[in-house]
C-alpha cells in the first residue's frame, strides 16, 4: 500500500525521527578501544616530556658553570639560551592554561572528598598537580568550540609561530640544514589538499575540529612535547658554540630517551642514547650490554622486543675523547615497563565477596602501572600475588554498608586517592547432596549398588571450594511399611546399607536424612533431605 493511501501517524513520525537521531548518535560515538589508545599515549608523552625537561635542565646547569668560569666567553650563548627558555616555558604554560580550560568548561571536576576518584574514572592531572575527574571523554563539542569556533587554534598556531622565530634567531645563518629541521619540528602550515578534493583544510580544523575531548588533550600536550624538543636542540646547538676549550667546565653525562617508558605487550622499546653536547668534530663510541651500536647524527637507537610484560632495564656506556685526548667513559642505566594490552568489563551489581574464601580482584588504573597501585580494604584483609589482589572477607555483610575497597595510584610521582567501591560479603551457598549425580527421583538397582557413597556438590558456583559428606542417615521403606534406619559416619556406603540394596524390591522408598558436610573453608553444613525409589 503506498505511502499516500496510509499516511503516517504523528507518532509513526516520532518514532522515525527519534531512530534518525539514534543514528546520528552511533555515528558519532567513540570507541572505547580508541579512548584507551589515547589515554596510553597522553601517559607516553607525560613520560617523555618529564624526560626531555630533566635533559634541558641539565644543559642549562652546564651554561650557568661555564659562565661561572668564563663570562666572555660564555655570555652571549647563555643569554641566548635563557632567552629561549623564557619563550618555551611561556608558551608550555599557555598550552597547560588552555588544557584545563577546556577540561573545565566540558565538565571537569577537582577530585575532592565531595567528588572522589572512582577507579574506571578518566582524569586529567593539571599543571599544579591537581587531578580533575573528565566528565566525558569523547566530547566531541566543547573542543570544537574552544578551539574552532573560539579561534583558540588560531592564536595557539601564532603564539608557536612567534616561539618558532625567536629559535630561528639564535641560528646562525650557515647553520642552514639545522634552521630546517627546527622549522619542520614545529610545523603549522595547512596540509597538502587531498587529490580529487576542492577544499583545502586548515591546521587548525585537522588537529581541534571534530576530535573527543581526551585526543585534543593529548595532541596539546604532543604540542608542549615539540615546544621542548625544539628548546633541546636549540640549547645543544648554542652550547657547540662555546669553544672547545670551554669542554673543561661542562658535566657531560650520557642522556637516554626512550620513545615511550610503558610499552604494550607485542610492540618494540625504542630509547634514543647520546651525550650531550657532543664535539662535532668526532663522534662518541656507544656499547649497551657489550654491544656497540650505530651512529646517526651522534645518537644510537636501543630497540629490543617485548615478548613478556614487567619491570626491565638495560645499562652501557659512552666512551668519548675530551679535548686534551683522553677518553673518558659515561656510565647509564635505564628502566622501562612493558604492560599487556587490556580492557575492563564488569557487572557493576554483582560486586560479591564470600567469606572464607580468597575472592581474586583484578585492579587497574588508566595509565598506571600495577606497581604504583595500593589497595585497601575495610571488613576484611588484601593480599597481592603477581599482578592479582586476593581480598580475604571478615565477616558476612549482605547489604554492602562495611566493605570497601579503595585505590590509590602513584601520579606525578605522588601517592594520590583514585577512588573506592563497596561491595557485598556472602556466604558460600549450601551444597547439595547427590546419588549418581542425582539429587533425588528414581533409581534403578543396578545403578544404586555400583556408587560409593553421597557427594556434595556445589552447583553453578565459580570458585574452587569442595564439601565432603561427613555423616548421613539412610532410611529405607521395608515391604511391611517400617522404616529401618541405617546410619554412616562418612561419605561412603556402610557394609550393612550395601546389604540392604541388594534386597531392595521395585517401588521401595529410599529417604536420606541427617546429612551434614564439612568444606573446605573448615566450615560445616546440614544438607536437605534427598530421596529415591527404586525402578
């Protein structure tokens, strides 16, 4: 029949309407899968970033004890190099400031006693340290927002072309080769436009427009790791300036970056070693584990595969000729973690602990490794084994009101509160008792003679926990209807009861009673009745 002849009900078209925009909703909607990688990578880059500024540091403490020594020599360079310090750390402060403006406006909370941490919680930890609890990862409206509509993109790409110039002023002219690799680094043309495509995108609509909350934080803060990469480069780069007879003020000390210090389970470790203001004029020998490695550009790549996760470390040396030619060795160790990749599901009521029994937990911390997690309990104890918490009940609480478990995490290097849970603490269920797998029915003869005794079983439930029978009672039905009663101080059948079977007659009833089992937790149990008649 055509549309014209049954026309749509108004609410037919509510119902069109409503599925139009469920669709809408799936297509927008971010994979869970593509948060966590974002998450892992905004944790990679913290780590990186902490790394590199440590490096700056360092060079900056070599620049103030050359100075020292020699002012003539060293004062240009130096006020070169504070110079661009002032312009990177400004311009890393602006990102920051932005970061949390935007978490804020979309929803963010300072996680406090009103407003605790739970531990599937995304977060954001701010400049000061502070940890704001994300209200929705995948919003994909407020950074647009900010940052498109605002036009934030648009003043963050020239406040990194102002940092950009005042880098390339400390180039020198002949330094060609090196002014282009800072200019690439810190890249903010428009991209190419894609063939068979008439509109050209913008840099700023390919990094901020369209993108959920938790990947604009993360490519912000890919952006600050750039700003300090450049700041390295530019500080090694001015310091090759000092002449070589300044060399005799420096602290050389071998320097390793690695790519990422948590790595996922099946992917490589990469770590980029070199000495820090190297001498053009030669190049340092680099061993690691005894093996020497390749030069480019006075760095060695480290790359090992990762087959299984943990804590491991390498160590080496850097062998290098100072000006009067004596070779002197740099000495280095370095750790990294390898993590499997993982998902969390969970049914959020069926938290249930049993008492007596060692209840396994799985905890985990977005961006944390399982070293710098605690857990505690209230109404009962936590015991670790590997990477699983074991929780050991104290006492039956149906209604969850006395049992919770609380996380706290290492971030930032500071011990900080994630968040807790409660949970239910039950007791095992009782077992049933069983003939020939049988809880009770008809029975035939021959079957009833060949078992050994009763068992108890504990049905549809997970945990490795076994009762044994201790005694039971068994009555039996004799053809001038008397009940004679044959006991069993065990599981197992007594002599006289084997007898009994063999004189059982068709339609005899077969009731057993009294019985009690012991489990494994030590704790004893009465058993309901079961009965049986003979076929």
């Amino acid at each position: 029949m055509g549309a014209k002849n049954c026309p749509e009900t108004p609410r037919q078209k509510m119902i069109n309407m409503m599925y139009i925009v469920l669709t809408a909703m799936l297509a927008l909607n971010v994979a869970a899968e593509v948060l966590e990688a974002f998450r892992v990578v905004d944790s990679s880059l913290a780590h990186t970033i902490k790394t590199v500024d440590s490096k700056n540091e360092q060079i900056y403490g070599d620049f103030d004890f050359a100075y020292s020594q020699n002012q003539d020599k060293v004062g240009e360079w130096r006020d070169k190099a504070l110079n661009v310090r002032a312009s990177a750390d400004s311009l890393v402060n602006y990102i920051w400031q932005l970061k949390e403006h935007i978490v804020k406006t979309s929803g963010g909370v300072l996680v406090d006693e009103e407003h605790p941490l739970r531990s599937d919680s995304p977060f954001f930890v701010n400049q000061k340290g502070d940890t704001i609890r994300l209200k929705k990862e995948d919003d994909l409206n407020t950074p647009s927002e900010i940052m498109i509509t605002q036009k934030k993109a648009e003043e963050l790409k020239q406040k990194i072309g102002e940092y950009k110039n005042i880098l390339i002023q400390s180039i020198n002219e002949s330094d060609e080769s090196f002014r282009q690799s800072i200019l690439e680094e810190l890249d903010t043309s428009d991209p190419k436009n894609i063939k068979g495509k008439e509109e050209r995108i913008s840099w700023e609509a390919q990094y901020f427009d369209n993108k959920p909350l938790i990947a604009v934080i993360t490519l912000l803060k890919k952006f600050q790791l750039d700003i300090r990469n450049a700041e390295s480069h530019i500080l090694n780069y001015l310091f090759s300036k000092i002449d070589a007879e300044s060399f005799k003020f420096n602290k050389l000390a071998a320097q390793v970056i690695p790519t990422s210090s948590i790595v996922l389970q099946g992917d490589r470790y990469e770590a980029k070693i070199f000495l820090a203001a190297t001498d053009t004029t030669q190049e340092p020998d680099i061993f690691v584990e005894g093996q020497k490695l390749q030069l480019q550009d006075g760095m060695a790549t480290y790359s090992v595969n990762t087959a299984t996760t943990g804590t491991f470390s390498f160590s080496g040396v850097i062998n290098y000729k100072n000006p009067a030619g004596v070779t002197v060795p740099y000495r280095f160790e370095k750790e990294y973690q390898v993590t499997p990749p993982s998902i969390t599901v969970s049914a959020t009521k069926m938290n249930v602990f049993y008492k007596g029994l060692a209840n396994p937990l799985d905890v985990a911390v977005p961006g944390v490794a399982k070293e710098d997690i605690r857990v505690e309990a209230t109404n009962g104890s936590i015991e670790k084994q590997g990477e699983l918490y074991y929780m050991h009940p104290t006492a039956i609480d149906e209604l969850g009101k006395r049992t919770k478990i609380s996380v706290y995490a290492k971030v930032g290097g500071q011990e900080r509160f994630i968040g807790d849970t409660d949970w239910r603490v039950k007791q095992v269920p009782d077992p049933v008792a069983k003939i020939a797998g049988k809880s009770g029915g008809t029975i035939r003869k021959e079957e009833l003679k060949i078992q050994d005794g009763i068992e108890a079983v504990l049905e549809d439930f997970l945990f490795d926990l076994n009762f044994t029978v201790t005694q039971f009672t068994m009555y039996i039905t004799s053809a001038t209807g008397y009940v004679d009663p044959y006991p069993a101080k065990s599981n197992r059948f007594t002599q006289e009861q084997k007898q009994q079977f063999d004189r059982l007659l068709p339609n005899t009833l077969i009731h057993i009673d009294e019985i009690i089992a012991t489990g494994d937790d030590g704790s004893t149990r009465p058993l309901d009745p079961i009965s049986f008649k003979i076929r």
